[in-house]
C-alpha cells in the first residue's frame, strides 16, 4: 500500500510526546463531529427514500453500500494524497471533496433519480474518508503514545455528538410533515413531480452542510502549514499489505469491518424496526427522532470511556463492550413494546468505545507506519457497506428483527479480539530507509 505512515514530531520538540499543538487538537475534534453528523444523517434518509422510490429494505441498503464503499476505493488512494500533500492539506482536499458531494443532491433532486442520490452519496464519503485519513492517525501524533487510547475515545466522543444531534434535526427536516399521498399511489409526470418536491427538504439540508463545510476548509487552509517538521514516509502497496500479516493487525481490521458493519445496519434500519407494533409503533418522524438515543449513548460512553481507559486494560473494556452489546440485541429480539425498543437503542451505550479502542489496539506500536495502517483501516470501514446490505436481505426473507442475529455474530468476533488484544503489542520494526519487514 502507497499511503501515510505517520508523521515525526518536530525537532524543536520531544519526539517520544508527538506534536504539543491544543489548538490542532480543537481543529481535528471538529472535524469528527463533522463526519460524524453528516454519517448518521443516512438513517434518517434511508427511510425517506425507501417510501419516495417505492424501495425494499435491500434496495434501501444501497444508500449505505454506495457511502460506505467510498472507503474501499478511496481509503488507499486517500493515504496517498496525505502522504504527498502533508494532513493540514489533505484534510482541505478532503473537505473540499465533501462540498462537492453536498452540492451534487441538487441534479439528484431535480432528476427523481435515485442512481443520481447514490452518485451523491458516493462523492461525499470520498471525502469524509480522505478527512478520516488525515484525524484518526493526526489525533494520536497529537499528544503522549501511552494516551493515545483515551484521546482518540475523546475525539470519538465529538463524533458522537455530530451523530447525535444531526438525525434529530434531519428527523424534523426531512421526516416531519410527509405529504398526504405517497409514492405508490402515484406514477409518471406526477410521481417524479413528488419525488422532487420531498426531497427538496433533502437538497436545503445537504446546501447548509456545505456552506459550514467552506467554512471550515477556509480555516484549516488557514493552518496549512502549522505543522512543522511533518515527515511522512514512503511505502509500496505490497508494505502496507504486510500489515495484515502481523495477527494483532489484521485481526483488528477485520474488526473494524465488523463493528461499522454492525452498528450501521442496526442504525440504518432503526427507524423501520421502532415503527414495527411488536417494538414501539411509532411513526417515521417519531422514531427518526430517538435516533440521537443511538448516538447519544456512544456519546455519554466515549466521554467515560475517555476516562475508564486511562486506568483500564483496553482489550479487556473492549471485550465487556462487545458482550453488552450482545446481550441488548438478545434483548431486543427476544422481548416485545418498551423494553425490546428501548434495549435496541442502548446498544449505541456499547458501541461507544468500539471503533477508537480496535484501531488504537491494531496501530499499537506501528510506529511510522501508523497512518499506513490508518489506510488499511479505512478500507476496513467498508463493512459499513457490507453488513447492512446483507441485513437487509435477510429482513426481506425473514424479518427485521430476527436479522438482528447478523450483528450479534458481529459483537462475537469483536468479543473474542478484545480477549486476544489485552496482551501488549510487539514492536515493529522499521529500518532508517523505512523499507524493512515486520517485527
């Protein structure tokens, strides 16, 4: 893999504490909460254009697939373009890139076409992931290595709170006040007549992200060159691939895959499972609006978490994670009304510290090729692709609620990592040309 691999202090500074800039650090917490929001805001979507094109719930997948993809196809190329223009640049490419994505819902909307609103979707992942490129490894330079867990947790957390109050808002916008008629009771000049004024609401939203999106790019491009000393280093593609052959690694990629995969599919399908009668019966705009419940957890958790993994075994909080994540879904499945309702929303508490604590555990002592790894990661992302396509075809055979077992074969995996993952991580070893084998 051609991609970043991390970046050396400065040499005015102490190389073993990374980069002592707070006001960097204030920069790439806000650029979680910006990925974060605008990630979340497809649960919202999803059910709004699975009625306005008549979709099923596999169909309706494909918003996901198409957004999660991005980080399969571009996750590589991404760490490259980092590696060549340095973080502060790469994260305006990247955020440059999203505007675009934003900008393209307004021919989706005025075409009623939604193979336009994937293609949208598309562009504006490509640059949430080349932003993901630039924040995950950047956060942890930022700071001492043996904190490196809790600080990435607390930049999570900011995440978090783009997840949480986005669907809230986008609940209100584009949920709230659907038209008297609906799509199946329509057809030709009149359908697509429909179809383009309820996804106006869509296109206003998607305009308002991209104005903060400029905004924020002006900024960053303010700081271009605060980093100074930033070094990055080279590797082929067949390098970075070697990382999967380090089993800490790999095993934490694969869990990666496996934990967006999971908590997208029960997010993406949250609203249509609250509205079922055997769960809360709630309408579209109602249940749209307990989302941030979902978010909101992993919200509360990564602050906590931030805190419990300064003096808890990482693996270990990961493992009891992934096992109350399992029980909830069990929960959820296996009971009816509030409490199958409300267990499904808490498994976002669970969630929390997943992502942050897999990949800080998998990039343990990669040294300069953290970012490298941040690459490979970013291809893992992809089950967010994956996992909810899957169980949406599952729910077309059987139902949405008994598709719930696909992400609890999700948690299991992630269980059995955190277990395996509570030993420390071996060096790696990386020569002065930055071209040698794995330790």
């Amino acid at each position: 893999m051609t991609g970043v691999a991390g970046a050396e202090a400065p040499a005015s500074g102490d190389a073993a504490h990374g980069y002592d800039a707070p006001d960097l650090r204030v920069f790439v917490f806000a650029l979680f909460f910006i990925f974060g929001g605008i990630t979340s805001l497809n649960d919202v979507i999803i059910p709004k254009l699975k009625e306005l094109f008549t979709l099923s719930n596999f169909q309706a997948s494909l918003v996901q697939v198409w957004f999660f993809i991005a980080y399969a196809v571009i996750g590589i190329p991404g760490a490259k373009l980092v590696r060549r223009v340095g973080y502060m640049r790469g994260a305006v490419a990247g955020l440059v890139t999203m505007i675009a994505g934003c900008l393209l819902f307004i021919p989706a909307s005025r075409t009623a076409t939604f193979a336009v609103f994937l293609l949208a979707y598309f562009v504006l992942a490509s640059g949430v992931v080349i932003v993901q490129v630039v924040a995950n490894p950047l956060i942890s330079l930022l700071g001492r290595p043996d904190t490196a867990h809790s600080r990435l947790t607390f930049a999570q957390a900011f995440n978090s709170l783009g997840t949480t109050i986005f669907p809230y808002f986008g609940a209100i916008l584009i949920l709230g006040g659907l038209a008297a008629v609906t799509a199946t009771q329509l057809s030709g000049v009149a359908l697509d007549a429909y179809r383009t004024n309820e996804t106006r609401a869509i296109v206003h939203g998607y305009l308002g992200i991209a104005a903060a999106l400029a905004i924020v790019a002006a900024a960053v491009w303010l700081f271009r060159n605060r980093l100074t000393g930033e070094r990055h280093d080279v590797s082929s593609f067949a390098q970075g691939l070697a990382l999967l052959k380090r089993t800490r690694f790999g095993f934490g990629a694969a869990c990666i895959f496996l934990y967006v995969g999971a908590e997208v599919a029960i997010g993406s399908f949250l609203v249509g499972n609250l509205t079922q009668p055997t769960m809360l019966g709630l309408s579209s705009e109602a249940a749209g609006k307990l989302i941030p419940f979902y978010w909101g957890g992993a919200l509360v958790g990564r602050f906590v978490g931030s805190g419990v993994l300064r003096i808890l075994n990482p693996g270990k909080v990961l493992a009891f994670s992934a096992a109350g994540a399992i029980v909830l879904v069990l929960v959820a499945i296996g009971t009816t009304g509030t409490s199958a309702g409300y267990a499904l929303l808490a498994v976002g508490l669970m969630n929390s510290i997943m992502f942050p604590t897999i990949f800080s555990l998998a990039c343990e002592r990669l040294g300069r090729r953290t970012t490298d790894g941040s690459g490979i990661i970013n291809v893992a992302i992809a089950g967010g692709a994956m996992i909810p396509a899957l169980y949406g075809k599952i729910a077309d055979v059987v139902s949405l609620r008994l598709a719930l077992f696909l992400p609890i074969a999700c948690y299991a995996v992630i269980l059995a990592y955190g277990l395996y993952a509570r030993r420390p991580a071996p060096e790696v070893a990386v020569p002065d040309d930055s071209h040698g084998s794995l330790a």
